[in-house]
C-alpha cells in the first residue's frame, strides 16, 4: 500500500519554500480557480466531509469545531493557525513551517473564507526561528502576489494573517492559552465555558487549529471532502504526519495513510530499531500519551482508534521508539521534571502535583523509593487528571500511569536494589543511519 | 507630592531603547486590537537589542503600553526565552527532553560543562558562552540537539560540538 | 416554571429555579447550598485555580468547577458525594502540603486556639507564626469542613523570608495557597497592576516586578490585597492583634474631601480596623491608604487628649471637665466681641461648624471666626471657590470621554479617583496630565505635558488660549491636549493639590475655569478637606452666615437674627485669620481643631479644644478633649457637595465629647439661650431652616451658592521670580494636605510617614550627586527671603532642577516657587 504524499508533495532535499516552488505544485490554484465559484459554506461542508480530525493532538473534526461558530454575532471572527509546537517527540508542523509555508498560508485563506474571518494569526514557538523567517517570508510573497490583503488574487474578499513569535512555554499549546499569549498575557489556560468558537482571541468567536490541519485545506477543497474521506480508515480519514524518534534508525517526519500497520512503518519505512536493538516501548502520540510494551503494538494500525484500543492515544502522531537497555524510571524522570516545568501554577493539583509526581520518580530512581511510593504515584495521577482547567495535568498523570502500570516490575527493582540497574544513564547508541 | 522612590520612570539609564525599536514597538501597538498583543513581540525587538531584557527597559516599554512595569515582569518571567541576566555572546541551549536523553543529551552535557569549564547555567569568563538546559526544542528526530542564539545544532556527539565551539570566535 | 431569565436546575436533589447565565456556585449560594472555595470572591471573575468547587454534574465527562461553569437549563448538580469529598480532602492535602499548617490538623487544636494569639506560643508551636487568629482564616474553615485529619504529603516549607519592610501589611508568602485573589483585586479591580504572578508553575511568586518593594513598586497601600486574603500570608500589621471584631458600622471618612464610605470595624469599644464600603456614589468599595489603614492609629494613639487640664505656672494640670467648661465660660463671659477669636477645622461636622459660629455669632456678639482653609488656599481661594461652583459628581468620570487632570497624583491620597480614572482608561477615555513630577498618571495618560514648575501658568494658559482658538505658537503636545479636548463629547476637569500654594494660584484657576467653559465641561475640584463645602455653608467665615450668605449685610442678618429669635450684632470687622500674623494680639482665643501657625501666643487666653495636645507654639491656657470624627454623629459634605451621614462608632475617650456638645455647655453656662439641644438631629432641624437640603438625606448634592466669596488678602506678587544666575534649584513649598484637625497624619499613623516625606527636602537623585548629599544628610536651603536646614530626601518623581518641600505646619512662602542655593551642611 502506497502513502499518499498530500502535505509532502514536494522533494525533500529542494528549496521548497518559495512562493515559485509552491506555484509549480499548482499551489494557491484551489484559491484562484475554485473558491470563485464556492460559497463559505461549501468550503465548509467539504471540510465536514473530509471527516479531517485536528491533528494537534486532541483529534477533533475540524469541520465540526468551525461550525461551533455562533451565525447571529457581530463581532469579527479570527483564525489562528497553531504552530506552538510543544509536545516532547513532536517535530512534524516545522516541516511544514520551514518547508511548505505557502501550503499552509493558502490552507488558512481557504479556511478563513469558510469561517468569515477577515483576520488570521499563526503563533509558532519562539525556538522556531528558522521556520518564523521561512512562514514571515511566504507572508510577505504571499501579500506581494495579492493572496494576502485587500482584495485577494482570484477571489473576492480579504484576508490578512500575522505572524507571532512565541516566547516558551508549553501550556500556550493549548488553545486559550495561545490566545492569551497573542494578546500578551501569560499563556495561562482559560476557564471554559466560554469555549473560543463563542469567545476567544480579544473576546471575539476564534478557530484554533493545527498547523498540520490548516495545510490539508487545500487538498480537502480542491480533490473534494470525499476523496480525502476515502483515504484511512472510516473513522481517521486522510493522512497524517508521523514524527519518530529515539532509538530508531531512520527518525525524521513521515506522511502516510492513517490505517497504516505500526509494525510496517517502523521496520519497513524507519529502519527498525537502532542497532538491531530488541524493542522495549513505544510511546505513540507524543510524551503525553501512555507508553506502550511491544507486544501491544504487533497488531495496532496507525490511527485513532486502533491506537486507542491498545490503551494509547495516536495524539499529535509523534512516535517515541525506546529500545531494550534503557532505563523506564529514568525516562519517566526526564518527563515529569519536563510537566513540572510547565505547569503554569493556577490549578492547585497540578501544581502541587507535578511536583510530588516528579519528586518521587527522581527518588525511585536514585534509589530511595518505597514500596507505597507507587501507591502514592497513582493516587496523585488520580487526583490532578480531569481536575485542571487545562489538560497538561491530564497530559503530565497518562506516562505515570501506563509506565508504573506496564513496567512496575522495574520499578520494583529499582526500590529492592536501592539503584538504577541501568546505572542511571542512558545507553549510548553509536550506529546511527 | 510624592517622596516615595519613584515606581514610574526611569530617569537616566545606559538602556535606553534604541529608536528604531521604540518605532517598531509602537506600531505593533497600534497594529493590533489590544495594545498589550505587542508586549511579547516588544520583549523579544528588546531582548534582540541587548541580548537580554535589562530592568530599566521594562519601564520605558510600559509607558509606550501603558501598562506597568510589575505586569510586564509576570508576562516576562512567565516565558522561559527572555533572559532576565545578561548571557554570553553565544547562548547555548542544549535539550533535556526524552528524545535527546535517550540519545545521549547528558553526555553532550557534561562534556560541555567540562570543556568551556562552566555548571548549567552559568557564563564563562570571557563572557563568550552561557550554557542553558532546555525542554524538547522540537528537533526530535535530529537528537541530541542544542539551541546556540537562534540556531539548531542537530546530531551532536563530541567530535561534533568541537566543530561547532571552534566556529564560534 | 422556567421564563425567557431563568432556568430550572436541581442541586443535590432538590429543584431550583434560577437566573440564567449565573455560575453553579452562585445558584448554589443563593439557595443555601455550600460549595467550598479558596480561589472565587464575590468581586472577582472566576479563577478556577484552587478547585475546591468541584462538583458533579450529570452527562459532564468530568466534575466541574462551580465558580466558573453556568448553569444550563435541566443540569442536575451534586455538590458532595463521597467521591466529591474524597477528591476535595485529597487536594487539599496537596494544598497543606506547602502551607505550614500543623494547626489545622492539629489533635490538639481545639484546645490551644485559646492560647493562640499570645506570641510566644505562637511562634514556637504553631505552624502559621504569624496566624492573627482572627476568625478570617477561609482555608481554617474549609479544612475543618472537610474534616480533615492528616495528610499523607510530607509539607515543604518554602523557607521565604517574611516580608515586613513595606508600612501597613505584612506579607508571609510561606502561607500563600495561590488562589489568586490578592493579584486579581489588583489587576481587576484597582487596576493598579502592582501585583502580579511571577514565574509559574511551584516556583510562583506573588509581587512586584524584580523583587523591589512595594513602595517601589507603585503600590498605593489600598488593602484590597489585604482584605481578600483567604489565609494569614498578607495581614494588616496594625490590627494584627486585635481579633474578631464585634460589631461594624458605617460612616464617612474624614481624611479628604473625597468622602469614602467606612465600615468601621469595632472590637472593645474601639475602632480597631477600617474597611470601604460598596458605596454606589462615592467609593464604590474602594479606599485609599489613610482611609483603610491610617484612621485606626490616628484615633486610637496614646497620646489622645482624654481629660481636660489646665496651664499653671507652666504646668499642665488634669482638671475635671466641669471646672474646665466654667473656667471657660468665665474667659469669654468677659471678652469683647473684637478682641476674641474662634478658628475651627474644615474638618468638622457640620453640627460642630453650626453650633461654633453660632455660638460666636449670638454668644459672643462676633464674627470672627474662621478656618486655616484660608491660610491652606491663599489668594487662590476664591477661584478655588469658583471651581468648586462647577463641580459634579465624582461618578460623572465614569461618563467621560476626555479628562484633564491639572496637578493630581492619586498614589496615595485620593487613590479612589485614581481607580475611576484607570478605569476610564480601560474603556477608552484619555487622560491628558498636566504636572510637573512624574506621578500616578504618568504611565496610562494619553498625553502628559509636563512643564517646569515656573511654567505652569504658561502651559495651562497657553492650552486655553488654544482652545478659544487664539493661534498663537504652542508645544506639540500642548496643540494634541486642545485637538482632544475639542473632539471630545463629554469633557471632565480634575484639579489636584498641586498648584494650589503657587503664588499665581488664582490666575492658575481662573485659566482652569475658563477651559472649563470653553469646552463645556463640569469640574471636580477635589479639595483636600473634608468638610469645606461644609465650612462655607454652615458660615464658619467672617463674612458668611449660615446658608453661605453675606454677614456684612443687614437684611441677611436681620433674616437669621429672625430665626434664631435673637438679635445677631451689627459688627463690622476686617478680621480674618491673616491677621493672627500681623494684627494685634487678641483677649481669648477659642482654637477648635485648630493650632495657628505662629510660635507667640495669639491671645491673652487660649482654648484649646483638640483631639491630641498641640506640637508647637506657646502653650494654650485651657485644654478640652474632643471626640474624633469616629466617634461623632453629624454629617459632612463632601468636596462634590454631597451631604453625608457620620456615626458614631464607638465612644470617645474619657472626659471627650463632641465639639458641639463642649461648645453648648459653655454657652449654657455662660447663661446663654438657644443650646440646649438633645441631639444631632435636632442641630440637624435647624440647619435646615437654612438649607433646604438638610430636611432629607438622600445624599444628593447640595451646590455652593454662585455669590460665595471671601474677603482675601491683598493680592501677592504672582510673579515668580526669575532665577538669578546663582541659584541652581526652584523651590516649591506646600501645605501638607495630609493633616486631621491640624494633626499630621503621619505623626500618629506609622507606616504613613514612609509614604509620604514631609519637612524634608525633596531632590532628584542626579541633582543630589550633583551638590554631594545623599539621603538622609542635612542642607541648607536659602535665597533673599528665606533660609532653613532640612534633611535630604531623594525622589526621583522631581525633574532636574526643581526641590520641594512639604511643610507640616503652614509658613508664608512667597513667591512660591522661587529660586533657592542649597548647599550641605558642614558637619
């Protein structure tokens, strides 16, 4: 089965940037040619069809969430595109950012056609300056060609987008939280309701989506909702992108099909494990998701629901390969100081949480861990998920779980021992392809 | 009439912003629906300027907002890219997250700290390098990575940050 | 039934029907239903950060936080099942796992809450060190509600040093759970954006930026922080100690002529703690530093004059109050109308001020009575007064789109108006200052033109002139001030304290005035006591008789004598209290509030009737206590004319007793009729047959009559001098306007004098370096006309070449400004 290359279409290893380059690809032809003889909520309806779910992690159709839109307001709409790339192994929206911006620009003027914003953000993570430079100069040849501004190239309305600079920190992921950050307060979560469709960005009904999602656009509208439909599986349609990395031979950013068979891809497309290394866990959709053992993943698909029913979350597609020789307590450190950083300290359980959470796997794995410690460690996983406003509690209790769950037996030995078996480090990996 | 130490204005500062960042920074202001949406873009004109974000700034930038220094100061220590000390010539940012653990990051760690003779966190010396551990910078697939001013360095081992260190006069 | 408003719910089995769009919390609260919160007040929008609130709803995925979900028609709420509990002890474990708090789990905590309060034990067993157990501890409250025992977390001691540097609060962040309220009061409500949440995550922090003080930082000390506190981590370091209070009653604050509403807190028959009132005309729940934290200590300080005494061969005698009133009464039964003399304070009641000038009027057969407000506005006062003729209702700020504010700083004194003004702002209305330092309004106005101190006239003329479109040559800035003026719909004019001792304070005010009707718009003049209106009105002048007419005609006395049933004297007279300075030195002189400015005694005998003993000059022959505004019924009114009710709130001290009351026994004694009244209402009656307003209270504003008008000195130079080549700096002299009954405040209330440095020289930091002094060192401030040492305070709000001083007690300064030397004093 071949992967369908719809967000990749380009060669890898070109200067594929450009508005010249993007022209060639037909780029910005779906603008020109089909929205002169679409309505809005044409445009919307084929993004229904499409059944295209968010791919920033959550998953949700797209089409849905733009229809959440109030009809009755007077207040202007805004898009924001969502490039604050954040979660730990997720690496896939630069690739579009850096290397097919003009895709993802058309993607929002599609979208932003259908929603009846006039005015569209795109926040990308402030470590991402190459891809700011990239995104900033497609603007810029995208407003000089006339597809930015007044009165677009071949369609009747307009459209301007602005480009801002993150500053670091993960919780601005989340889709208040960047509101927030846009309107230059700290990128904490917002309570909800009002949900942004009704109240967002400057109070205003807002559509948040993921850079990924806002690229497909113009595929979805120029092949039709159901030809993206009949990609993937019935429930995850279209292709996704994949970022993999860890101990696995060829890491980088893959599209394929959703449905596609876990095993193939890692061994067929990715090389397999790193230096012929036995298999020792998957985490499948990004630091957040639950871990995987192997033998959960022999049978899985790529996609959302077979990822779901092996007790993971496919998430923002960003595959974490951990070969045989490394320490889980120390991995599952290294992840809780990471949630421990980020939690932004409104909501009392993650904040205290995360902070025992960490505390106590650090312990663990020095050695001074007790029995009830991983008692303890459920009991407050339990307690911060689905307690927050915001879901990096939830994202921060999913690896705790699933990694004292699936690996307990290691943990238990680093609590008889008194020490990491693994000696506290990390195996180096010389072979590298 | 008052004569308490005045919370307001700066008086004379060797910060002062330069006037193409004041233009800048009040136009993003009037730009945007919010005149406080330009903050986070005015930190980082500042922090481009003196490579940090100096004290005193933070007052001129609240009169061109008008807001205050102290709001601005939440919103500042908020985001972990402003830098509230100066740092070196060359900001080295090197990620601690799971994919770059996995391949090494604590290696290419201690390997920096011993050469440029610095723990995390501090400046050498010479003011040349300031060394920084950073969450995932979304480099995965290139691991171990680090961040030197606005640049990824990707694939690192040893050998690799010699070359790099020696490129950075 | 549900309507269009409202929707049907059920909360633990029970149906309500209740207002759309409110919070389940709110529902909830209305109904009787407790749901526990650390993070949700009732001013505050909803947080959702402590997550006590959790409740089930049916058909939610997961529980919700109360405070911040709404209520939608059918939900069906259960606020404390099993679960709910269990998951609400667990995080409140969490949050005891970093707030000292082995009192509220204590075995033994029922039993040593009696001991609690004393210091020691305190600080050796119990968590909270510096717990004022005062009954306001909310997260007490929710711990035992929620009964909760142990907790299985170790507790972490953030190990933050204890920050007691700042006046009025303590702050102990070691007890801070994070719910936020103290920023959001900050930010939401005073605007004031002087807190903030730094960092984030564990290692958050509340405070200013860059760990300075608050004082640094801008903060005006209103205590809304304070007052929000769910835990013991910010608390009032005056009343700390006090505990519950017993009961609260409201009156008017006496501090300005702003006229905040008070909720005065009282415990023992003292008035322990303040707090503002919710007050829908004036202070809207706001208060400022004086009204929140100052009026405690002033009233409650042990110097109060508690008994009445006597001089005696230079000594001062304790006598009873009967003794005092006779001796009095035979003083002033043998004065002649014109060599006596009464001064009382603005600060006044109203009753007082009547019940004085009546005494003078119909007792001593004079008119000579009269209040330092003459001395405070100088040759300024009648234009002053016009001002106020204009004046509005502070609430008009809330309409206006466009408002000059001349000479105002709001950091501390008037900081309620500070709030309205920001949030003006916030809804887009600018802000146009015009003063000479950097000040409260420097940050947020629209334009702030700033001229030198020599200046001011010029700026304020030269913007009127452009109004009435005179073209002549002005600042850029000056010309943006008149574009906005003149576009704006709904002008307002705010004057401040600034200009009022300049010597060309009049011309200053007539330029106001004549903006004013240019653009049409109303003025509030904001006058620094808080009574004036009151003075003016009652007829605590020479030349005005009650109702503000003029007492130098006949049909106006012949009309009062009428009412008054007696015949009030022909009595023409120059005097004022200028003439303390000059003139002759007077038989008896009655000083109620009020201690002149001059070091020789004023009169052969003295009385002198006062809250605390007088700080300077020859000592008085007859002290009498008087009761403190906290301890008066009556009313006042209030700079925008507003008639308001004061209470008395607790009993005054000892022999102490209401002016009024003092000044009716004496007349009573000295046989006179017309004094005998029971209470204030009844003074209250009478007035009325004055002034219509005061028949009902219903706190509409009462305007100053168009004619009002004082018989001023002649007019002073108001020409600034030039400077001479040899001076270096421009001094300004004010008037604290800081000052209760002619006490500083700063001399009772603590914490006060760090805000504000009076009878200090006030220098920018580069002019200091300049002529070498640093703070604190002593200098020698001189020119042609005047020459006194003070000590050196730094401020860097003054401009470069411009000093001012801030003098307690008034001295004649004129012209003021003018050029001084200054130099160090040798050591």
């Amino acid at each position: 089965m071949a992967n369908q290359n719809i967000l990749l279409n380009f060669d890898r290893n070109g200067a594929n940037h450009t508005l010249e380059n993007y022209l060639k690809r037909k780029g910005y032809s779906t603008l020109s040619e089909k929205i002169p003889n679409m309505k809005p909520e044409q445009v919307l309806d084929e993004v229904k069809k499409s059944g295209i779910r968010g791919r920033g992690g959550a998953g949700f159709p797209a089409g849905i969430k733009w229809s959440f839109l109030p009809k009755d307001s007077d207040k202007p709409v805004y898009l924001i595109c969502n490039g604050d790339e954040g979660e730990p192994g997720t690496f896939k929206d630069r690739v579009i950012l850096e290397e097919n911006p003009h895709m993802l620009i058309e993607g929002m003027i599609l979208a932003a056609y259908a929603i009846n914003a006039k005015h569209c953000y795109i926040y990308i993570r402030g470590e991402y300056g190459f891809a700011l430079q990239r995104v900033q100069q497609a603007v810029d040849e995208a407003y000089r060609a006339g597809y930015l501004g007044k009165k677009l190239t071949g369609a009747n309305y307009s459209c301007d987008i602005t480009v801002h600079k993150g500053a670091g920190a993960y919780v601005v992921g989340d889709e208040t939280g960047l509101m927030n950050s846009i309107e230059g307060k700290k990128g904490q979560t917002r309570n909800k309701p009002p949900f942004p469709a009704v109240e967002g960005l400057y109070q205003c009904p807002t559509i948040i989506n993921n850079v990924e999602t806002l690229a497909s656009v113009p595929w979805i509208i120029d092949h039709g909702g159901a030809a993206y439909h009949s990609i993937g599986t019935e429930k995850s349609s279209g292709t996704k992108l994949l970022s993999i990395s860890g101990h696995v031979r060829k890491p980088g950013v893959y599209e394929v099909d959703l449905g596609y068979p876990f095993m193939d891809f890692l061994n067929k497309d990715c090389g397999g494990v790193i230096g012929n290394r036995k298999l020792k866990a998957v985490i499948p959709g990004g630091s957040s998701t639950p871990v995987l053992r192997p033998e959960d993943c022999e049978k899985i698909t790529i996609d959302y629901e077979s990822i779901a029913e092996a007790g993971s979350s496919l998430g923002s597609g960003a595959i974490l390969i951990i070969a045989e020789g490394s320490c889980m307590v120390k991995t599952l450190e290294v992840l809780t100081h990471f949630y421990h950083h980020e939690s932004c300290g409104q909501c009392t359980p993650c904040r205290e949480g995360t902070g025992w959470l960490h505390k106590i796997v650090k312990r663990i794995e020095a050695g001074q861990g007790k029995m009830e410690d991983l008692d303890l460690l459920t009991s407050i996983t339990k307690h911060i998920a689905f307690h927050t406003i915001c879901p990096l509690g939830d994202a921060a209790c999913g690896p705790v779980d699933s990694f004292v769950k699936k690996f307990k037996d290691e943990f238990i030995e680093h609590i008889k021992t008194g020490g990491c078996p693994f000696g506290g480090k990390f195996v180096r990996f010389q072979e590298r392809v | 009439m008052s004569a308490s130490p005045s919370p307001y204005l700066t008086q004379e500062s060797e910060y002062n912003l330069s006037e193409d960042v004041v233009t800048k920074i009040t136009e993003m202001a009037a730009s945007f629906p919010e005149k406080n949406s330009a903050l986070i873009p005015a930190l980082h004109l500042i922090q481009d300027q003196f490579g940090w974000v100096p004290p005193p700034t933070i007052k001129q930038l609240a009169q061109l907002l008008k807001t205050t220094p102290n709001k601005i100061y939440g919103v500042l220590t908020f985001y972990t890219m402003f830098n509230l000390k100066p740092v070196g010539k060359y900001h080295i940012q090197i990620c601690r997250n799971v994919s770059c653990s996995l391949l090494g990051a604590k290696h290419i760690i201690d390997y920096l700290t011993k050469k440029l003779h610095i723990q995390v966190g501090e400046t050498t010396a010479d003011g040349k390098f300031t060394l920084t551990l950073v969450e995932c910078l979304g480099a995965c697939g290139m691991a171990p990575v680090m961040m030197i001013n606005d640049k990824y360095y990707e694939n690192l081992d040893e050998k690799k940050v010699d070359q790099i260190l020696k490129t950075l006069k | 039934m549900t309507s269009n408003n409202t929707v049907s719910i059920r909360i633990d089995n029970h149906p309500f029907t209740v207002e759309k769009g409110l919070t389940i919390l709110k529902a909830a609260e209305q109904n009787n239903i407790y749901i526990p919160t650390l993070c949700a007040h009732k001013e505050l929008t909803p947080y959702g950060g402590c997550r006590m609130c959790l409740v089930e709803v049916e058909g939610a995925r997961r529980f919700l936080t109360a405070c911040t979900t709404p209520v939608e028609d059918g939900m069906v709420i259960r606020t404390h099942t099993d679960q709910i509990q269990k998951e609400r002890r667990e995080i409140m474990e969490l949050i005891l796992s970093e707030h000292t708090s082995s009192c509220l789990i204590c075995e033994e905590s029922e039993l040593c809450r009696q001991y609690m309060p004393t210091i020691r034990k305190a600080g050796v067993t119990t968590g909270c060190r510096y717990c004022p157990n005062d009954d306001k501890c909310e997260l007490e409250k929710v711990v035992s509600w929620l009964e909760i025992k142990d907790i299985n977390h170790p507790v972490y001691y953030r190990g933050l040093s204890v920050e007691k540097y700042d006046p009025f609060y303590d702050r102990d962040y070691n007890l801070c759970i994070y719910c936020g309220r103290c920023v959001r009061v900050c930010q939401e409500v005073r605007l004031a954006n002087v807190l903030a949440f730094t960092q984030r995550g564990r290692s958050t922090v509340i405070g200013p930026a860059f760990g300075r003080s608050h004082l640094e930082s801008g903060c005006e000390f209103c205590g809304a922080c304070v007052s929000v506190c769910p835990t013991g981590a910010l608390a009032e370091k005056s009343n700390k100690w006090n505990g519950v209070a017993e009961a609260e009653i409201q009156t008017t604050c006496a501090l300005c002529g702003v006229g905040c509403q008070l909720q005065v807190l009282i415990r023992n028959d003292k008035a322990v703690a303040t707090i503002p009132v919710d007050d829908e005309f004036v202070n809207h729940g706001q208060l400022c530093v004086k009204g929140r934290f100052c009026v405690n200590e002033l009233v409650n300080h042990h110097q109060r004059i508690t008994k009445a005494s006597k001089y005696q061969d230079g000594n001062r005698l304790q006598i009873p109050i009967e003794d005092a009133i006779a001796i009095a009464a035979e003083q002033l039964k043998n004065c002649p109308p014109e060599d006596f003399a009464m001064v009382i304070s603005p600060n006044c009641s109203n009753e007082d001020l009547f019940i004085a000038q009546k005494f003078v009027r119909t007792v001593m057969n004079s008119h000579h009575i009269d209040s330092s407000a003459r001395l405070f506005y100088g040759n300024g006062f009648n234009d002053y007064l016009d001002l106020m003729k204009r004046t509005t209702a502070l609430s008009e700020i809330g309409q206006s789109d466009v408002i000059l504010c001349l000479g105002l700083d709001m950091r501390f004194g008037r900081s309620v108006v500070g709030v309205q003004i920001r949030k003006a702002i916030a809804r887009g209305a600018k802000i146009i200052t015009i003063h000479p330092n950097d000040h409260s309004l420097a940050l947020n106005a629209e334009l702030w033109i700033r001229p030198h101190t020599t200046e001011i006239l010029d700026s304020i003329s030269q913007l009127s002139n452009a109004l009435l479109e005179k073209h002549e040559p002005i600042t850029s800035r000056l010309a943006q001030a008149a574009d906005l003026l003149n576009a704006a719909k709904n002008p307002l004019i705010l004057m401040g304290g600034e200009f009022l001792p300049y010597s060309n304070s009049a011309e200053i005010m007539q330029q106001t005035l004549r903006i004013a009707e240019t653009i049409g718009s109303a003025i509030v003049p904001l006058p620094a006591q808080n009574n004036l209106h009151g003075s003016l009105l009652m007829g605590a002048y020479p030349e005005l008789l009650p109702g503000g007419i003029f007492s130098d005609e006949p049909d106006n006395r012949k009309k009062i004598s009428d009412i008054w049933g007696m015949t009030i004297q022909d009595f023409t007279t120059d005097w004022n209290l200028n003439k303390i300075f000059t003139g002759k030195k007077l038989k008896v002189v009655y000083l109620v509030g009020e201690l002149p400015p001059i070091d020789e005694p004023i009169g052969d005998f003295v009385i002198y009737q006062n809250i605390y003993p007088p700080e300077h000059g020859a000592p008085p022959n007859l002290i009498l206590p008087a009761a403190a505004f906290t301890e008066i019924d009556g009313t006042f009114i209030n700079g925008a004319g507003r008639v308001q009710r004061v209470q008395r709130t607790a009993p005054p001290p000892g022999d102490a007793q209401p002016d009024w009351q003092l000044l009716c026994q004496i007349a009573r004694k000295m046989g006179a009729t017309g004094f005998d009244y029971k209470n204030h209402q009844q003074i209250q009656q009478e007035i009325a047959r004055f002034i219509e307003r005061f028949k009902k209270f219903d706190r509409k504003p009462v305007v100053l009559p168009k004619h009002i008008k004082l018989q001023l000195e002649p007019e002073r130079s108001s020409q600034l001098s030039e400077t001479d080549g040899q001076s270096f700096f421009v001094l300004t002299i004010f008037n604290s306007e800081h000052q209760y009954r002619g006490i500083p405040i700063a001399d009772k209330a603590e914490g006060f004098k760090k805000l504000i440095a009076e009878d200090s020289l006030l220098i920018n930091g580069s002019d200091a370096r300049k002529i070498g002094v640093v703070d604190g060192d002593q200098v020698l401030v001189s020119s042609d006309l005047f020459e006194k040492s003070f000590p050196v305070r730094l401020s860097d709000n003054l401009q470069s070449g411009s000093v001012q001083i801030i003098q307690q007690r008034f001295q004649p300064f004129n012209p003021n400004p003018h050029p001084v030397k200054i130099r160090r004093k040798d050591v």
